[in-house]
C-alpha cells in the first residue's frame, strides 16, 4: 500500500514535471535573426514600434532559437499550414499548424502585411493599444495573442534586449 502511494506520487511528479513549459533562453546565435527582424521593420512604417515588434517575434520564437520556428522561416507563429512538422511528416500538434515561409523575408512580408490588414496604427501608443483590441474589428475588441499576460511578456523583453544593447 506505502508503495502504491509512493508510485503515484512519483507519477504526479512526473506529469506535473513534464507540462511546466521550458523557457528558451538567450543565446548569442539569437542576435542575427534579432537584427534581421528589427532591421526590417525599421524600414517601414512600422519604424516607430520596431522594438515592439522584434520583442513579439523574440518571445514567439524562444529567443529565436525554436526549430519550428526557424524551419518555417516564421517567428510570429502566423497560422496556416496543413499540419507537417519540418520534416514534411503529418504532425498534430497545434505548432505543426504554423505557416512555412520560403525566406525570413517572406514571413517578415506577412507579418507586415498582417499589421496592415488589420490596421494596426505604427505609433507606440496606438500599436500597443492594438495588441489588446485588433482595429479592425469594429464590433468587437479582439485580442493579438490568446495570452492574457501578452504586454508584460513583450515589456519584459524589450527591457531584456536593451540591457543586452540590441536595439
């Protein structure tokens, strides 16, 4: 009896062990695809939040160090894609659902082109208060991201790459 309750316990351990999500850390290989994301949108009329913007795409992606992220060229986690791992291989999971871009460009594209479709204003005061109500849906206030701690994450990272002299 002592260890069957010593058995469950360790199961409990392990399961509640194995869902406590990892969080990726920063590594120097982040700094270049950083700087690519931030350099892109420095060029549009998105400059004014580019920070914003490259600290979306750096906590997205894990510090830019996700293989899921970076086999798909897509650091925004756009939706889309049928359902394959970065194999080719049918995969379930929701992150197999993530677009494929063919360049980081062209997923940086799509990104910009998100932020247009949906109106979201290029100053700071407009593009954050977009990130908790989407422009484009007048009838209703729609969220960016489905996490409600979704402005302190990106606040927490802008801090995390300026004290790393990355913008």
């Amino acid at each position: 009896m002592k260890n069957n309750k010593i058995l469950l316990l360790l199961i409990a351990f392990i399961i509640l062990f194995l869902s406590i999500p990892v969080k990726a850390d920063y590594t120097p290989e982040s700094d270049y695809y950083i700087m690519v994301v931030n350099d892109y949108f420095k060029k549009t009329e998105y400059k004014d939040v580019a920070d914003i913007i490259t600290a979306m795409a750096t906590h997205e992606s894990g510090w830019m160090n996700s293989g899921s992220h970076l086999c798909r060229n897509n650091f925004f986690s756009l939706k889309g894609d049928s359902g394959h791992d970065c194999n080719g291989n049918v995969c379930k999971k929701p992150i197999c659902k993530m677009r494929r871009f063919k360049s980081i460009t062209d997923g940086l594209d799509e990104q910009l082109k998100y932020f247009q479709d949906y109106k979201f204003p290029p100053d700071r005061k407009g593009f954050l208060k977009a990130l908790t109500c989407v422009p484009k849906y007048t009838d209703r206030c729609v969220s960016y991201a489905e996490d409600k701690e979704h402005l302190k994450h990106i606040s927490d990272m802008i801090y995390s790459l300026k004290k790393r002299d990355l913008f």
